[in-house]
C-alpha cells in the first residue's frame, strides 16, 4: 500500500526535475531546426530549401508592426535578431554554393536592416564584392553603407 504523500512528494520532485532540465536545455526554435537541417542536407536544392524556411520561420517571430519606423535599426528588435542572422546565413550558403548575385541582393538587404552592422557583413560583403570584381557593387557598398 502506498501512502498519498509519498506519491505527491515523488510527482514535486519529478516535476521540479523535469523544470530544471528544461531550463538547462531548452528546446531549439523551428528556424534553429531548419537551419542545421540545411547545414546537413545532402544537396544545394535541399539545402537551400531549408535555408528558406529558416529565414521563414525566423521572420515569424517578428510582429507585423514591430519593425514600422526602424530603418536601419532592425537589430535594436531582439524578436527580429534571428530573422537577420538566418539572412546572413542564407547568404553564406549562396556563396557557398556560387550563388553571388543571390548573396550580394541578400547581405545589401540586411545592411538596410541594419545600419550598426552588427554581423560585419560590410566586412563579409566587401570580401566579396571585390574577390568578384564586382567594383561598381562595392563603390555602392563604401559610398552607401560605410
């Protein structure tokens, strides 16, 4: 026979726990999932797929009018932190993958998100640019965004 308090005593200390290891390892958020699904994928296609829906996801988390009036001052938002760093993350695949265009229009969109440049993608972006010869982007860079 058991006793009641015993059993509630044991389902605390379960429940406390279980807390405390959920606080120690919290689950990962569906564009961190993503993500590392697309750092594994077996090809480009597949790859870029999950890519997509990680920036996806991440831009979820960012209410609709919580970005009104923050040109250039996304980053300041911390809802909209993964979004911009999923971006940056798509753009390394693109040129990972030789994808420039694609990589250019991506790491541009992020510095008009962020004016602070909180990812050094003018650093990334000027690398780049000019290991490309794409010197008319990169006068825009210098000329726009530095």
């Amino acid at each position: 026979m058991t006793d009641d308090r015993n059993v509630d005593d044991i389902l605390e200390n379960f429940t406390q726990f279980w807390g405390r290891l959920a606080e120690e390892f919290p689950p990962k958020d569906s564009y961190e999932i993503y993500r590392d699904k697309a750092k594994s994928a077996q090809n480009k296609d597949e790859a870029l797929n999950f890519m997509h829906k990680s920036v996806s996801e991440a831009k979820k988390m960012i209410s609709k009018n919580a970005l009104e009036g923050m040109d250039g001052e996304t980053w300041l938002s911390q809802n909209a932190r993964p979004y911009i760093m999923m971006r940056k993350e798509l753009a390394e695949m693109y040129v990972y993958f030789r994808l420039i265009d694609e990589a250019v229009k991506e790491y541009f969109d992020i510095l008009d998100m962020d004016a602070f440049d909180n990812l050094n993608i003018r650093g990334n972006l000027a690398s780049l640019l000019l290991n490309e010869n794409r010197y008319e982007d990169f006068e825009r860079l210098i000329s726009n965004y530095w």
